[in-house]
C-alpha cells in the first residue's frame, strides 16, 4: 500500500514539473516571451529615434520660412507668381555622351 501510495505521490510531482518546464506559462514560455520582449523594445527604440529625427527637422522647417520655401521649390517644383518653370529633361544628355 505505501508503495503505490509513494508511486502515486511521484507521479503528481512529475506532472507538476512538466507543467512547470513546458507547460504554459512554464520556464521555456517565459524564456520566450522574455526574448520577444527584448526584439520588440530594440525595434521601438528605431522607431523612436526615428520619428526624433522627423520632429526635429519638422521643429527646423517651422522655424525658417526660408528653408521650407527651399525645399518646396526643390522637392514639389514650386514657383512664384511672377517666376516661369524651366525643366530639363537629364535622359537628352545622356544620350547624347554615349
């Protein structure tokens, strides 16, 4: 009888220590979770370090009207009312150096 009862009492501590190395919420799930954790954290400090930089160029475009009117002339080929556009096309000259 003592036997068994010890065997029985073993098999209980042998379903406990499963459940606590692989069962959920078990050391490799927290290993895990631990892990992705970490990725995460890294991938959201990129992201922060980038979206400071926009902000601070955009604190920079505020505060010099000349820089923005710059960079729209530039990036989306704005003109003034009392100025004309001339565009020329690169591929013309690249033709004609070969």
């Amino acid at each position: 009888m003592q036997k068994l009862l010890f065997l029985a009492l073993c098999g209980v501590m042998a379903l406990f220590q499963y459940e606590l190395w692989f069962g959920r919420g078990g050391v490799y799930d927290n290993h895990n979770l631990s892990l992705n954790i970490n990725q995460r954290l890294e991938y959201n400090q990129k992201l922060q370090d980038r979206n400071d930089a926009v902000v601070e160029h955009l604190l920079e475009l505020k505060g010099s009207p000349e820089l923005m009117e710059a960079r729209s002339r530039r990036d989306l080929n704005l003109v003034k009312s009392n100025e004309t556009l001339v565009m020329l096309d690169d591929t013309s000259n690249e033709s004609a150096v070969k």
